[in-house]
C-alpha cells in the first residue's frame, strides 16, 4: 500500500515535471509555429521577437498608431529616421538571405534602360485596345509563355473588344543556364512582337523595378488602353468575364479590382521569404494592396499611379508598393470574388468533386498558381461550344469553395 502511494506520488511529481517542461518550450516556440500555420489571429507574439531598443521601440508603437491618418510621406521621413537610428541594428538583423542594407543603399537607383520595346503596340487599333494584357515572367520560362500566347492571352477581339498583350522580362539572373537567352528574346520579340526587357536582374525583390517600369512604358507606349490586366504567368485569367465586368466601366474615372488583403501586417520572422525587418518598415500594418497574381486597373489610375510610385520609395515586395502607391493617391481597391490569387482548393466534404470543374473556372476571373498543361486544358475545356453548366448552381450552393490558406501572403491578415 505504502510502495504503491509513494509511486503514484512520484508519477504525479514527474507529470507536474513534464508539463511545465512543455508549457515552457510552448511559450518559447509560439512565435516561430504562429508563422508556419499562418494563422490568422493577431501575431502578437511574433511582432516583438527582436529586441528593438526601448526608445526605437517607443517611436514605432506611436508611429503605428497615428498612420492611419497620416500621409506616406511624413511616414517616409519618419522611417527614414527610424533607419538612421537603426544604422547598427542592421548589421544585427539582416541575417536573412536578403541583402536589406545593400537594397537601402540601392535603392535610389531605380531607372533602368529599355532593352526591348514594343512602340507599337498599342497603336494597331485606331482608338487603341481595349483591354492591354501585362504579364510577369521570367526570360527562362519560355513555355508559360507560349500556352499564354495560346489561351487567355490571345491578342484580337474578344467579345468585340480589341485585346492587346506585353511579356514583362528583365535580365536573367543566372545566365548560364539558359545560355541562349538574348537569341530567345530576340526571335520571340521578332515573332511575337509582345516583349518588353528591362536591364535590371530580373529577381523576386526586384518585382517592383518591373511594376515601376511598366507603368511607366504604359503611360508612354499605352495611354490609350482602356483597362490594363496585370498579372502573372501561372493564372488562368478568363478574359471574357473581365471584358464583360469592365464594359460597364468608364476609363476615364479610377478603378483598381483585384484580390485585396487588408490591413495585413508585416512579417518579422527572419525564416519568412516576406520578413520585412523594422528599420525597413516601421508600420505595424500594410496598406490594402492587391494580390499580384493578377487585378485590373483603368486608363486613368494607370496614369495616375505611374506618377505616384515614382515619389514611393522603392519596398522590396512589389504588391505591397503597389498599395503603397494606392495610398498615395489615395484610392481605395476594390475587392472582388473572382480574383482568386492564391488559389483554390477542393473542398475537403467532396474530394471526388473536381477542381478543374471547367463550370467552377467559368465564373471566376482570375485563378492562381496553374501548371503550363492546367492552363491549357482549362481553356480549351471552357471554349468547348458543347460546354453545359446546368450542375453548377447546385455545385456551388451544396460546397462551400475556400481560398487556400495564406501560404502565398506577405504580411498577416488579421
Ligand atoms: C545556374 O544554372 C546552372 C544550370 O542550370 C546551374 O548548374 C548553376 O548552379 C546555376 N548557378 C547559380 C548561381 O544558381
Ligand atoms: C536588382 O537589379 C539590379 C540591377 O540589375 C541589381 O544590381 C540588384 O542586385 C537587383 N536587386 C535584387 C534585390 O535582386
């Protein structure tokens, strides 16, 4: 009996023991796991993991607080202070694969010349396109190219209304592996007459040297576009749905349409391709900004934004420079459920049901992260005349489709 009390004794000492064992490792990995479920709750653990001096700190809490009413350039100005104030925190923080010092250094350089142009684009219709079609995409990824060329990228009339088409490239950051790469853009240039090259190293934080320059050639080569989609190589974009949304717009008077995230807060946890330190951005939320998979802006935002990211400082993630750009000129984007920019995934109720429902694609507008075949047979499945959609309502009303988790996003929703 005694032998027996003394063991459930030392049982008991020993789960007390490993509990708190556990408790304690919890607490102290609460940062790091919040970032890898991307949760959706606040991360209020995550914000503080590095230890920002006291009075730097004090600063970027009050400087939180009162952004929402102020201006970007009093934000600038104040981060730059911030920066200068942080000059030796740097060197403590940028331990990340990128390179945040060098990119502040640079970062004033921001023209680079126009190695392939198409001026005549935008010129083969008297009142110009309708719709210009601005796709992302790396010199190396010929393939993506050639199916977009082919589907949703078609350049002529779609539902009577002219559609142009630009590639956006830059120079390629490993050269030797595709060796022939200027020959390429040359033919393809030649060819297809859709090729826009800038000089600068076409690199995923160098997304917004592409945004800044696009918009820039628009404005010159393309003030006569309607509409401009923009967007990425891996979407399947219905362009009919777009003409269709956009015929009843003006495109003289602001629309900026796409996947919005808001009030997204910047990721601080160095692991994360999107870790955006403080002394690069001060604020403890983005502004609203458009999932870059693809969205749709007007003639006149177009021109207006090419004005305003010129006065932004350069931020290394281009979908957030892009809000910041919105912000300044103070445009509210609009969200709309059919820019599904990160993508979709089965409902898990009903597994043997197919995402690749051409019926489900039929009413969305944008749709990420497609393989090269996906894209392809997506389009074709859809501009089959012998297409019927008479499931679909009950489809949809009987599954709820969700958007992905996160895993593309760049700051925290909340
Ligand atoms: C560049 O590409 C080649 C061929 O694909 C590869 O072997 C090499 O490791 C790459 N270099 C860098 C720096 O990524
Ligand atoms: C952006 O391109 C410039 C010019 O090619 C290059 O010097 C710089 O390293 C690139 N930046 C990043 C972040 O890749």
């Amino acid at each position: 009996m005694r032998i027996q009390l003394k063991g459930d004794a030392i049982c008991t000492l020993f789960l007390v023991v490993a509990l708190c064992t556990m408790i304690y490792s919890q607490l102290g990995h609460t940062s790091i796991r919040e970032e890898k479920m991307n949760s959706r709750k606040k991360p209020a653990a995550t914000s503080r993991i590095f230890h920002v001096p006291a009075v730097l700190q004090k600063r970027l809490n009050t400087e939180a607080t009162a952004a929402k009413s102020r201006s970007i350039s009093e934000v600038k100005r104040a981060s730059v202070e911030i920066q200068e104030t942080s000059v030796t925190m740097m060197a403590t923080l940028t331990h990340s694969a990128f390179d945040f010092k060098h990119y502040l250094q640079d970062k004033d350089n921001r023209k680079f010349e126009l190695l392939v142009n198409q001026p005549k684009k935008c010129r083969t219709n008297p009142g110009g396109p309708f719709l210009l079609i601005a796709i992302k995409s790396l010199v190396e990824d010929f393939d993506r190219r050639e199916v977009v060329r082919k589907t949703w990228g078609r350049e002529g009339p779609v539902n009577g209304m002219q559609v142009q088409r630009v590639f956006l490239l830059g120079i390629p950051k490993n050269k030797t592996s595709l060796p022939t790469w200027e020959t390429l853009v040359r033919q393809e240039s030649q060819m297809y007459r859709d090729v826009l090259l800038w000089g600068f190293q076409d690199t995923f934080f160098n997304l917004t040297l592409k945004e800044i320059h696009f918009l820039n050639w628009a404005e010159k080569f393309c003030s006569n576009a309607k509409f401009i989609f923009k967007g990425d190589a891996d979407v399947f974009v219905n362009v009919e749905n777009i003409i269709n949304f956009l015929e009843k717009r003006d495109p003289s008077e602001d629309l900026f349409v796409g996947d919005i995230i808001y009030n997204a807060h910047p990721i601080r946890v160095r692991k994360s391709k999107y870790y955006i330190p403080e002394s690069m951005y001060g604020l403890a939320m983005y502004p609203a900004y458009a999932g870059g998979g693809g969205f749709v802006l007007s003639s006149s935002t177009m021109k207006k934004l090419s004005q305003a990211c010129e006065e932004v400082e350069l931020f290394p993630i281009d979908d957030v420079f892009l809000g910041m750009c919105l912000q300044r000129i103070n445009l509210k984007p609009i969200m709309h459920e059919g820019f599904k920019t990160f993508g979709i995934t089965k409902p898990s109720a009903a597994p043997h049901l197919q995402t690749f429902d051409p019926c489900f694609y039929k009413d969305l507008m944008v749709v990420h992260s497609l393989k090269v075949a996906e894209i392809w047979l997506m389009w074709n499945l859809l501009h089959n005349p012998r297409l019927s959609c008479t499931q679909k309502k009950h489809v949809r009303k009987a599954f709820q489709w969700q958007i992905r988790p996160k895993r593309h996003a760049k700051g925290y929703p909340v």
